[in-house]
C-alpha cells in the first residue's frame, strides 16, 4: 500500500513536471541557464525524481522509469529549443543596421600614373587644335610597316622587334609595334588637313628591365597640311616640351632616322631637374631624351594617296612611360606594371 501511494506521488509529481517543461520560456540565455539548473541541475527537481526512483517497487519501475525519461528528453530538448531561439535573435540583432549611423569610409582609387600621364600630353596637343585618334592593337603589316615606307625584307623592319600572330593563312598580322598605324589609317580616311595625336599600347618583342618592356604605351602625333615645315615642328615640339616640364624647358634636336620622315631627329629636352647642370638622372649631360621625330616622308604621304608635291607634314612619337619617369624621377619602368598600390598611392594626390 505504501509502495502504490509512493508511485502514485511520484507519477504525478512526473506529469506536473511535463506541463511546466512545455511552458517553460526564457529569452536571456543565463536566464534559460538557470531553469536548465532548476531542472536538470545536482539539485535539480529531475535530478531528484532519478533519486527517488531507486526506493520505487520493482514492479513499478518499468513503467517510472519510462515517463521519467520522457520527461528528462522533455526537458532537454525544450532547453534546446529555448537556446536556439536566443541565439537566432542574437545574431539577428547583431546582423541589423542602425541606419543612423554614418557608413564605412570607402577607400578611394586613384588614376593610375600612366593615365595621368597620357592624359596630359593629350589634354596639351587638344590646346594646341590637334584631335585624337585610336586604333586597333592588332594590326596588319600595311599599317605598321608597308605604308610607312619599311621596303619588304628591308632590315628596317628589325628594329622594332615585332610580334606576329602565327595565322596560317597570313602571316602579316600582328601586334602593333607603335602607334603611327593610327596615324596612317587616318591619313587613309580623314580629310585634309590633319592634325591628330594617338595614343595606346604598344608591344615589342624585348627583355624587361628597369628600362624596356614589351608591352608600353605611345602618344604620336601627326600634321599635315600645305606649307608645313621643320620650323613648325621644332616649334610645336618646344611648345609641348614648356607645357610638360615647366616653361623654361629648352629643347635640342639631333638627327635620327626613321623609315617614315626625312629628316627625321631625336629631340631631347633640357634636364628639369638640374636645370641642365648636370646629375644621376641626366646622367651629367643638362639632356634628357623625350621622343622621335621628322618631316613626313614624301613615300609614306603617297602610300596614303596625299599628293606630296602639295601636301607636308611633320609627325613625332613617344612613350608615355618615359615621360612619366622622367617627370616623377621613377627609375624603374616595372613599376607602372606591377601596381604595388604603394606605389600607386603616391600619385592620389595628382589630380
Ligand atoms: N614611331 C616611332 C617609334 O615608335 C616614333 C616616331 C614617330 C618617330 C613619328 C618619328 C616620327 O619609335
């Protein structure tokens, strides 16, 4: 008889248990803790039934044993459950906005020194009443050779090792290795008179160094018109010059040659940073080379069906990384390529 009472107590002190785990709730999760410590805690009140169930009557102990797990499992999940939802909030919290609060600050890019660069020399030539044209980088022999007046076979042709494109059905395409292709497709389809100016990328087969790459970039230039002469040349060379490096920029020129101007001569600008005294960058001669240039050869006007008995005109070329170097005093072409942004950086402050 005290055995059945003693189930009977046991039995529904279980079933009061399980009505109050399944309206248990917590939001805080010290506070879920805590009801897990009431619970199922040393001095838990299940603890505290497991205790008890030693003293129940073997032939009730199936039965307890069984509704005592139920309520065990119970209890556990519905910590679980609880737990779950605090940290499902948790995270939500955290993963909402304050709209009111002022946004990351965005690092800003910054034009790359290349670009700023070409972007001068153009916006100077733009002054001066020239236009700019493009063209593409793959090319076709005409255009970089043939209408420049490179003979066929003619070693000339060398001096710009070129890039082809092994096509095996042609083998006259390849990679422009300057940009005066551009300057003949536009004597090929501008009307005269011309003054244009082409910028782009430029490819040659060479080995890179501090001072070569086989990928750069050229600004050339090209007028023509009747009457033009060498004193415009010179005259426009000297007036880009003072605009780039300062107005006390003198100029020299030395005779060259190139396939496609006759006289054709390099021109070197005087050292900006010694102001022609002589340094490291100059390499003591006051001189530093900038770019080539000539009076149009008569062969290259004809190519392009310009009667030269009219017609004249000068065209000049260089390269875009040269002027940058020698404007920042950079001593390694490989930067431009590389975009370290350390090096990058340094030109944010260049508008
Ligand atoms: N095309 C020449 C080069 O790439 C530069 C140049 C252009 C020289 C026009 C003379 C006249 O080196």
């Amino acid at each position: 008889m005290r055995l059945q009472n003693r189930k009977e107590m046991n039995l529904s002190k279980i079933d009061e248990l399980l009505e109050k785990v399944s309206n248990l709730y917590a939001e805080k999760e010290q506070d879920i803790e805590e009801l897990r410590v009431k619970l199922l805690g040393k001095k838990g009140e299940i603890t505290a039934l497991f205790d008890e169930f030693r003293t129940v009557a073997p032939e009730y102990k199936r039965e307890f044993g069984q509704k005592l797990n139920v309520l065990k499992n119970a209890a556990l999940s519905k910590i679980e459950e609880l737990k779950a939802k605090a940290e499902e909030r948790g995270s939500s919290e955290k993963a909402s906005f304050d709209l009111t609060k002022p946004g990351d600050k965005m690092d800003m890019g910054s034009r790359h020194p290349i670009s700023i660069t070409r972007q001068e020399i153009l916006s100077i030539f733009k002054k001066f009443g020239y236009s700019v044209a493009e063209g593409p980088e793959i090319e076709d022999d005409w255009h970089v050779f043939g209408a420049l007046n490179f003979p066929p076979e003619h070693p000339a042709r060398d001096m710009q090792d070129t890039f082809f494109i092994n096509n095996q059905s042609d083998n006259n395409i390849l990679l422009r290795t300057h940009t005066s292709s551009v300057q003949v497709r536009t004597m090929e389809s501008m009307g005269l008179p011309i003054r244009v100016v082409c910028p782009g990328r430029v490819f040659r087969n060479e080995a890179i160094s501090a001072r070569a790459h086989c990928i750069f970039h050229q600004v050339e230039g090209l007028y023509i018109d009747k009457n033009v002469s060498f004193a415009d040349l010179k005259q426009a060379v000297l007036l880009f010059a003072q605009e780039m490096f300062g107005a006390d920029t003198q100029i020299r020129m030395r005779p060259s040659y190139f396939p496609f101007t006759e006289p054709s001569a390099e021109v070197d600008v005087s050292c900006n940073i010694c102001k022609g005294k002589g340094c490291n960058i100059c390499k003591g001669t006051g001189w530093l080379e900038i770019m080539g240039c000539g009076m149009v050869d008569p062969n290259v006007l004809k190519a392009s069906g310009i009667d030269p008995e009219v017609y004249s005109g000068f065209a000049f070329g260089m390269g875009i990384e040269r002027i940058a170097m020698l404007k920042w005093q950079v001593k390694d072409l490989r930067h431009y390529f590389e975009n370290d942004v350390r090096f990058l950086k340094e030109f944010e402050t260049v508008i």
